[in-house]
C-alpha cells in the first residue's frame, strides 16, 4: 500500500478508534474498536514487513517477567540487532527504564486507565520513528492475561509468559491468550520445588489449549531456556 494511501486509511480508523461517548456509545464502538483495531494491526505488520522488521508483542501476567526475560533477550541479541522495546504500563516507565540499560531503544507508553496497548497507540509510534533504524521490535504489553486478547498489536507473533508463582490452574483459566499466541514462556522454573507448581499440568494444559503453542520453561535467575527461546524466535 503506497504511503499516502496508508495514512488516509490509518488516519480514519484512528479517529473512530479514539471515538468515546455515553455509555451506550462506548458499548457499541468497543466492538467497532475490536474491528478498526484488527484493520490498523493489519497495516502496522504490513509496514513493518516493507522495512524487514521481526516483530513480538509479549503479553503476560502481572510479576511473570516479561521484562526480566526482555531484559536477558536484549542483553544477548543487542550486539546483533538494531532492537525497538516498547513498554506499555498504566502510569510509569520503570521498565523501560530497566531495558533501555542493555542498550536497545526504549519507549514506554502509558494508557492510564486501560488495561491493554491497541494498535491506534503502536501506530502512533510507528509513525513517529525511522523504521529504518531497526530490525527487531518487541512489545511488552500491560501486565494481564484478559484485556489483551482483545486488541492485535500487527506484531509478527505474539508470546505469552505465566510463571511458577501463579499457580497451576493460571494456563487453563486463560485459554483465549494461550490459543492467540505462538510461544508460552512459563517463567520462575528455579521456584517450581519450593512453591509445588504441578509444572507437568500448565504445559499440557497449554499443548491442549493450543497444540501448535512452541512451550519454553525459563528463569531468568539461572539462565535456564534463554538460549532456548532466542532460538524459537527464528531470527536469522
Ligand atoms: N525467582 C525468579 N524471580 C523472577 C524470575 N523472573 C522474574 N523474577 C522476579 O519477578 C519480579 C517481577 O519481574 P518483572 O520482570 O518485573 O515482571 P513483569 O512481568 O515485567 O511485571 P509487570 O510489567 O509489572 O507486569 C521481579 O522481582 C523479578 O526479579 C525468575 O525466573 N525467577
Ligand atoms: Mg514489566
């Protein structure tokens, strides 16, 4: 889609994407939302493929390491990559803050009261930044396993971390997520002995959830399936 066209069209689902009244309103453009929503990934993932950029947007609970695993990914791909990291979060730039330490470009959005970066807030970025300066970009969405599911980001794959501390039961009581993404990350594997997390039942629960689901175990305290996951990426 030539450059112009791009815009116009962003520019107009943007608009109704922004659009907020009553009550009543607000539940019918929630549902005109999750469509322009889809329609603006869309045209991120194609922009972003036009400047041979990989893209992951990793979603996750709240405390399961999504930055601590960013954080350890960054440290080891920086040398190699040109790396974006976009963080969303409710209010501050903590973690932005924490992955711009292992020098890769950082920017944090802040949606205040919602629970999940949508697509208008990534394409706002997009248009504002040299594209050509990368060739990797990771999101780290709000931390939560509901709202997300609800708004594609036009990343490339989309990867979902749990961890040992949310309990067993945390992989089949958020089956929507775990069918939308490519990779499950469960996180904390050096707690698994001391907290008894039935480790067996959250990978099978997710194989059975999503049987195309690529499962990594991980902890970032002994380095445990980083190697791992930075293969299942598929960077070369
Ligand atoms: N034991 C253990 N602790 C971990 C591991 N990974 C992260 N942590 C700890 O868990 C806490 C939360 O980690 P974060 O990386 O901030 O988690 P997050 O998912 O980014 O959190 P939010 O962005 O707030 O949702 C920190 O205190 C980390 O040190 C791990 O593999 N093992
Ligand atoms: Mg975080």
């Amino acid at each position: 889609m030539k450059e112009r066209e791009f815009e116009r069209v962003v520019e107009l689902e943007s608009r109704k994407l922004a659009r907020e009244d009553n009550r009543q309103i607000v539940i019918e453009t929630q549902k005109e939302v999750e469509k322009n929503n889809n329609t603006i990934a869309n045209l991120i993932n194609n922009k972003l493929h036009e400047h041979n950029i990989k893209s992951f947007d990793i979603v996750g609970a709240i405390g399961a390491g999504k930055t601590a695993i960013l954080e350890k990914i960054t440290d080891r791909l920086a040398q190699k990559f040109k790396i974006l990291v976009i963080c969303g979060d409710i209010t501050t730039r903590v973690d932005a803050d924490r992955i711009q330490k292992k020098n890769v470009d950082t920017i944090q959005i802040n949606t205040g009261r919602e629970c999940a970066l949508n697509a208008y807030y990534i394409n706002k970025v997009i248009n504002n930044i040299d594209l050509c300066k990368y060739n990797i970009i990771f999101i780290e969405n709000v931390g939560n396993l509901i709202c997300p599911a609800e708004f594609l980001l036009g990343m490339d794959k989309r990867i979902i971390v749990v961890s040992t501390t949310e309990g067993e039961w945390v992989v089949e009581k958020h089956p929507l997520l775990f069918k939308m993404s490519e990779i499950a990350i469960i996180n904390k594997i050096d707690l698994v002995e001391r907290l008894e997390t039935d480790l067996d039942k959250m990978v099978n629960d997710a194989k059975e959830i999503n049987p195309n689901i690529e499962v990594i175990l991980t902890s970032t305290k002994t380095d445990e399936g980083i190697e791992d996951l930075i293969k299942k990426l598929n960077l070369k």
